[in-house]
C-alpha cells in the first residue's frame, strides 16, 4: 500500500534514501483492515516521521497515528518530532501545524536534487504548485 502512495517503495528526504519497507512502522487497523500507516527513522535518537498515510480520510486516523507516534517518541527518551513535507502538500502543512507542529527549516530546490535520485518526482505537485522545496516540520514532545 505504502509502495502505491509514493510511487515505489522508497521516500527522498533531505538528501536521504528511506527504504519505506524496511522501516519500523505504527498501522492503524479497523475491522481487519488497514486504515493507516506511519513509517519512522529512529537513527541517532532523532525521531522523525518519514511517512504517514491514512487510508480512510476523515476519520481521525492520521491524527491517531500522529498522536501514538508522539506518546512512543517521548517514552523512548526524543525530545522532539519531527517530519519533511514539500511545497506544493498544503494538506500536509495544514495537518501538521493544526497537531502542533511547527516550520523549522525550508531547503529550496531539494525536490529538483531528490528527482535525480527517485525520477518519477513530479514536476507540477498538489495545486498545480511547481514541486521544488522541501520544509521541515517539528513538534515538542
């Protein structure tokens, strides 16, 4: 399911390749099915959310997942939490920033260096918005 939301099974981020499969990761599951899915990076202590995706909208899964990730992150000693979304994912911004997230650090044109690395990055996003920058998000915990 992962693999058919990004495009494959791999996220670029900050320069960085994620195996999305081989990463841990929190499911959501209603009545034997799977609702939701957020997929973490836990190296060095950081924790980061490198995918979240709710496959039922609109129902409080994203915000659950969000929320267990959070209460996990601080049990396991991080101070904060945080994510990398792109310019053109307004829904993204609005979801984060409504839990408490705050922008931390915008890296223009890393998408155009991503692209080189996972081609099938689009050029136009969400919006019709030119895909270009990447913005990093955090939450205290």
């Amino acid at each position: 399911m992962l693999a058919e939301y990004w495009g494959g099974p791999t996220a670029v981020g900050q320069g960085v390749v994620y195996r999305l499969d081989n990463l841990p990761a929190l499911v959501a599951v209603h009545q034997q099915q799977i609702w939701g899915a957020v997929t973490l990076d836990t190296t060095g202590g950081a924790c980061q959310v490198v995918s979240v995706n709710a496959f039922e909208r609109n129902r409080g899964v994203g915000t659950a997942l969000i929320e267990h990730t959070a209460r996990q992150a601080a049990a396991d000693g991080c101070g904060t939490l945080w994510c990398t979304t792109t310019n053109d994912n307004l829904d993204a911004l609005r979801f984060y920033q409504r839990r408490g997230f705050r922008l931390v650090r915008l890296r223009p044109g890393a998408v155009n260096a991503a692209r080189l690395v996972k081609p099938q990055i689009t050029a136009i996003g969400a919006y019709g918005i030119p895909l270009r920058d990447e913005l990093d998000l955090e939450r205290a915990l």
